[in-house]
C-alpha cells in the first residue's frame, strides 16, 4: 500500500500543478485560480462528514479502491482533451468539482486506513508522520518533474501519467490484508452516528480549539498555493520550471518535518508546539509575499511547507491519539472539513484579492492573520491533559 500510494500521489501532485498553470496560462486570471480551487475542494466540504460515517460503517479497502477507479478514469479524460487540444476552462472546473467529491470520500477512509493497519498503538504516531512523509516526498518530486514536463511537451502528458499511476495502488489495495476485521453495519442511523462525532469533535475543548484553528489558516494562510502560478510568472518572470520549483520547496520543508515528527516517540508538547508552528507559518508567508529574489521565495517555501506540515501532523496524531477507534471516521472527517470548508473560501477570496490588489499583499495579510491567531489561540489551548481520560469521557455509540 505504501509503495502504491506513493506511486499514486506522484502523479497527483503532477497533475495538480498542471491544472493551475493550464488555467493560468488559458486565462492569465488570478480569480479562474481561486475558482479552480474552490471548485476541488468545496465539494469535501459538503460530503465529508457522511464519507466518514460510510468510512466507519463500510469496508475501507474497498471504499478505495471504487475512488481509485473513477479518479483514474478522470485523469484519462483529462489527458484526452489536452492532448487533442479541445480542453476548454469550464471542462477544467467540472472535472475537478467530480474530483473534489472523490476526495471527500477518499480522505477519510484512507486516513482511517493508515490506523488500521497499525497493530500498536505507540506506534500510531510514527505511522502518520511516515505517511505524512511519503505525501511530501512525492509532493517534492512530482511538481518538480512536472515543470519540466510541461516546458517540453505541455500539461496533457502529466494528466497522462496520473492516470497511469492509479494502476499500482488499485493493485496494492487488492493485496492488503488487513489485520483485524472491522465492525459490522450499527442498527443506529447514519444522522445519529454525524451527530455522534459532532458531539466528540466539539465537546472536547483542545479538539474544538485544534480543529478551529486549523479552519483559520486554511481560510487565510493555506491558499498561498493558489497563487504561486502568479508568482512564478508574473512576479518572478520565470515558467513551469519556476512553478515547479516553488511546489518542490514546500515539499522539501513538509517532508523534512514529516521525517523529524517520525522520529518522534513522544505525544507530550503538543499543545505547545501547534500553536508555535502556525505562528512561524505565518511568518514565512510574510517573507515569501515580500520576496522578490527566487532563493529567498524558495528558503521561504521551505519553512512554510515545514511549518504547516508539523501543524497538519501533530493536530492529526492529537486527535487520533484522543478518539475511540468506533468513531474515528467521523470525527477526522470533521477535521478534514475543517481544512475543506475553509480553503475553498480562502482560495476563492484569494483569487479576488490577488485582481484587485496584487498577490503579493493578499499573502502578505494571509501570513499576519495566520500569525496573529496563532498567538490567540496558543492561549486556549494551554493546560490539560489528552490521555486515556477523553476517550472514556467520550460517548460510546455501538
């Protein structure tokens, strides 16, 4: 599974940064930028909540391996347009809406499936740091070659590889075994099981604060992406190279805190640290937004990617560690729509911004107000223990 969704993710993140740099080269709009994000991801708001109840109720491998077909069927198509030169922006937009609501069905499932397939419990916070790092690794590779990719035969051959790249991970699905059975279908209805999750999510103060505060930066931080297609071209004057460069130095930072949070035997701090890193993510969207030198954006990039992806991965484990196995679904489907619910706004607002007053002070106010609520926040979440004591706290729904 590993080696499959490795493989899988490479050409994900592919074709992620041929879709914004199709669009941008077609339209040369910042706003068609944050619409097409807006467009992948606010559909995982909407379904993710319920993708999380079917996660807990259904078998996980086979959730999978269904969004694995049709997401691999979508990148064929995409390719075919491309490549035939019949790609219009509105094709664009609705392919990436039926991506968006695969994806709300594939993160929690595959997230879930992680935990599964981890016999002890120490060892959880290891398994989602490693799986952490595989999604930057690939992150770094993946825009890298796409750039070049893109530079000499353009974006349809990297849609062409993603699709391709959906074979190995059906196939490792098919192959996993996993090593204890899940529960069968609960007699209580799948609102009853939403508001069971619900009530977890938000009745468990450090959660409710974890979960927040990964809402604020995925409204204004996070949607930096978005705009590095501008930056790359616009601000820096370079190409596809430059974009994929700018992706690899985010991946280099996501993937060096991933490999550092592995190596990490002990819960203990979090509570301090989340809070921190978002602070410093801030701080680095600030430099980036004022750069106009390509190592300082790339060194930028690094600590941003760092930074982010230790807050990602510690408010993850936080939140593993605290729930009960039968309602694990739900509650990180909820924590998925946090991330879901913002970003799509943010990149939509960022989009806008970015027309009407320029990318480099939209992610300069983005980096201060990640800051700025990083410190009220850091408040909130001081004190208290997230041990064995909040699970047993916690309703039992089974």
């Amino acid at each position: 599974f590993f080696i499959g969704n490795g493989i899988s993710l490479l050409g994900n993140w592919m074709q992620q940064l041929a879709l914004s740099w199709l669009v941008y080269r077609l339209t040369s709009s910042s706003s068609l930028l944050g619409v097409l994000a807006f467009a992948g991801l606010f559909p995982g708001f909407l379904l993710t909540p319920f993708a999380g109840v079917l996660s807990d109720r259904w078998d996980r491998r086979h959730i999978l391996i269904i969004i694995q077909f049709f997401s691999c069927l979508q990148a064929f198509i995409l390719a075919f347009l491309t490549l035939t030169k019949t790609i219009a922006v509105w094709q664009i937009i609705v392919l990436s809406v039926f991506m968006g609501i695969l994806g709300a069905f594939d993160l929690p499932a595959r997230q879930s499936l992680v935990v599964d397939l981890v016999e002890k419990r120490e060892d959880l916070g290891s398994a989602i740091a490693l799986n952490s790092a595989l999604f930057n690794g690939t992150r770094l590779v993946g825009p890298s070659i796409a750039g070049f990719l893109i530079g000499f035969f353009g974006e349809g051959i990297c849609f062409l590889l993603n699709a391709l790249s959906y074979i190995p991970v059906l196939v490792s699905l098919r192959m996993i075994n996993l090593p204890y059975p899940q529960k069968g279908m609960p007699k209580t209805s799948m609102l009853q099981e939403l508001k069971a999750g619900v009530s977890f999510a938000f009745g468990f103060p450090q959660v409710r604060v974890i979960i927040l505060l990964l809402a604020l930066i995925s409204l204004v931080g996070m949607p930096y992406a978005v705009l590095l297609p501008v930056f790359a071209r616009d601000i820096l004057h370079g190409g596809p190279h430059i974009l994929g460069f700018f992706n690899a130095a985010s991946g280099i930072g996501a993937m060096t805190a991933a490999l550092f949070l592995a190596a990490r035997r002990t819960t203990t701090g979090m509570e301090r640290s989340i809070p921190f890193a978002v602070g410093i993510f801030g701080v680095g969207l600030v430099f980036f937004s004022l750069s106009r030198y390509f190592f300082l954006s790339f060194f930028a990039l690094i600590v941003v990617g760092f930074t982010m992806m230790v807050q990602l991965a510690l408010s993850n484990t936080f939140i593993q560690t605290v729930v009960a196995d039968n309602l694990r679904g739900r509650v990180m489907s909820i924590f998925s729509m946090s991330f879901m619910g913002a970003a799509p706004v943010g990149s939509l607002l960022a989009g806008v911004l970015a027309d009407l007053i320029g990318a480099p002070l939209t992610l300069l106010g983005g980096g201060l107000l990640s800051s700025l609520g990083a410190l009220i926040f850091s408040q909130k979440l001081k004190g208290g223990s997230h041990g064995g004591r909040a699970k047993e706290a916690h309703l039992k729904d089974d």
